[in-house]
C-alpha cells in the first residue's frame, strides 16, 4: 500500500511539472513545438493520476466508482471506435478530394499517411518475427521503428501545438491584421482566400485603429496581384479603403510576413497573421524564425481539403525545422549504436557471446 502511494503521489508530481512546463511555454513563446509535447504530456499524467484517484477510492465514495465507469467507457471509446472514425476518416477526405481537386500527387498526401500508418500498425509488427533471429537486422528492425514513432510523436505535437495557437481567448490591442494571399481566379479572390480575408475584417473590426494588410503578390498567372483584389473584395465587405494596406511583392509565406512588417509604422507594433487553419502554425513559426512576435488566426475552410493541406503544411514545418530534427535523429542513433554496443558487450562478459539483440 506504501508503494501504491507513492506511486501516486509520483505521478501527481510529474503532472504538476508537465503543468508548470506547460504554462511556462504558454506565457513565454506558443509558437514553440514543446507546447504541444508538455499539453500532451500534462494531459496524460492528469489521466494517471484520475485513474489512480478513482482505484483508490472507488469502494469508500459511490460518485467516484460512477466516474470511473464513465471515464472507462471512454477508454474503451478511444481505444476501438475512435482509431477506426480516424481510418474512415482519411479514406473519407482521400476521396473528396480526388473527385474535387484532381488526382494530383499532392492530394494524395491523406490517402498515403493512413496507408502508411495502417501498414506500421498491422504488418510492420510481423515484420519483428522475421527479424528476430539475427542480431543486425533485429537491430535496423528496431531502430526503423523508434524513428517512426519519433516522428509520429511529433505530428502528434504539431497537432496539438497547432489548435492551441489559434486559440486566442485574451488577445492583446492590435495595431494590423496581415491576411496573407493565396490564388486568385483571373481578378476574384477565391473561396479559399475569401474566407481569410473574411476572417481578417472580423479580427480588424475588433481592434478599432488597427489597419488590414493585404499581402500578396502577382503570379505568374495571375492579371492582377492577390493584394490588389483582395483589397477590393474588403471593399465590398464595407471596409474603409484607408485602413487597407496593399503589400504586393511578396511571393511565399515567408515573403509575406517579412515584407508586410515593413511597412508598419512602428517596429513594436502588434499584428496578427490570418490564414486558413492548417496554415497558421507554421506562419507563425517562420515569423518566430524572423523575428517577429504575432499571433494567428485561422480562417474556416473545407473539411475535405483540411487534413490534406495539414500533411502537406507538416511536411513543410519538418523541412523548416530540417537541421533540429537532423540533430535529434542523429543525437538518437549515437545512442542507440552505443546502446547495442553496452549490451553486446555486458553479453559477451556474462554469456559469451549470447543474442544480445534477441528478446
């Protein structure tokens, strides 16, 4: 019972410092991936210790039995019926998009990652067995394995670092709202880039004597730039052409956050970056990389295109944060060579020579 206790209060210890980890990033800097590692871990060990809580006291307080029936049928709910949701859901999207967008590599990316991630869940295990029998190739077995859920591990926290930064529930006096561009159809703004501008003039309306950024440049493709026609669909809205700032030069994300910080009067000024959903997190990473403090608002978009344009916008935070995670990975496989060697070794002292890679 000693050791069940402190078992307990271990945990509620770790919880409270995941919490204090968490609260700390969120205060200093969420533009930051340990937000949605220490939210994560934070979560988890809050789960652990309500767990702990109800298997203590369930027999001495009714209310508490009742809580963990409830909170076990939610287990249950995440562990059988939400993975499949999750399953239906991407070979949902993988579909939408296809019949809508077009069978392009890039809207594949939904149909590849559940494809991937079923063969990971349900082959690659089977895989072991075969491997099993040789030390290298146990070894490689292994190690592909750690890689992977290392880098589900960070999709997950991207998630989870993304939904938490377009959460703004005390937003600080803005001064701009810089609604970044996308395409255009021929001088119109599309739907997609409409719903960002909308969103901007709902965030600028909030702050009066803030001024709205248009930025976006002209395509090669295009007759007009996307700030000049997005200045006249904020017109149409009701927007005062004197609070619209045109910033056209830019040609990419990182283009539009550093060319429209130039043109605010102040170098301290407040400003936020409206785009759709899935893109706000790395915008706000590349300012952060720039050098300039934000936040962002995501603009609604379609459910079908969302988790396509989610993957692809991950594939892009990895390639921004490409030498971080070169590090990481490298950092690992240092270690885990040297850990095969310690066990090798402590095998070959006490065993001679024993599977040091088996079981």
């Amino acid at each position: 019972m000693t050791l069940y206790i402190i078992g307990g209060c271990s945990i509620f210890i770790i919880f409270i410092f995941w919490l204090f980890i968490f609260l700390f990033v969120l205060y200093k800097d969420r533009r930051n991936l340990f937000l949605g590692i220490s939210f994560l871990a934070t979560i988890l060990f809050l789960a652990l210790y309500l767990m702990f809580i109800v298997v203590k006291y369930a027999n001495d307080y009714p209310i508490i039995y009742y809580i963990g029936v409830i909170g076990l049928i939610g287990l249950m709910f995440i562990v059988t019926i939400l993975p499949l949701a999750v399953v239906l859901m991407f070979f949902y999207n993988s579909f939408m998009i296809v019949q809508r967008e077009g069978l392009r590599l890039r809207n594949l990316l939904s149909l590849g990652t559940i494809i991937l991630l079923i063969g990971y869940v349900v082959w690659w295990p089977s895989v072991g067995r075969y491997t099993y029998e040789s030390r290298v190739f146990n070894g490689v077995y292994i190690y592909i394995t750690l890689v992977v859920l290392y880098f589900i591990c960070i999709g997950v926290s991207y998630l989870a670092a993304s939904t938490l930064n377009i959460i703004n529930l005390l937003p600080r006096k803005l001064d701009y709202v810089v609604v970044l561009g996308a395409g255009l159809i021929g001088e119109r703004v599309t739907p997609l880039l409409a719903s960002r501008i909308r969103t901007g003039i709902k965030v600028y309306s909030k702050h009066p004597g803030s001024k709205l950024i248009m930025s976006g440049g002209q395509g090669a493709d295009e007759v007009v730039s996307e700030a000049f026609a997005m200045k006249n669909y904020a017109l149409e809205q009701g927007v005062s052409e004197e609070d619209i700032i045109m910033e056209d030069k830019s040609t990419n994300t990182e283009e539009n956050i550093k060319f429209s910080k130039r043109l605010m009067k102040d170098a301290n000024s407040r400003f936020a970056l409206v785009t759709n959903y899935y893109h706000v997190y790395r915008a706000l990473v590349l300012a952060k990389t720039l050098g300039f403090r934000c936040i962002g608002y995501g603009a609604p978009t379609k459910f079908y295109f969302t988790l396509n344009a989610f993957i692809r916008e991950f594939i892009g935070y990895l390639y921004l944060k490409r030498k971080v995670h070169s590090v990481v990975i490298v950092s690992l496989t240092i270690l885990f060579i040297l850990a095969i060697a310690v066990v090798e070794i402590y095998y070959r002292v006490n065993f001679g020579g024993g599977p040091a890679l088996k079981n």
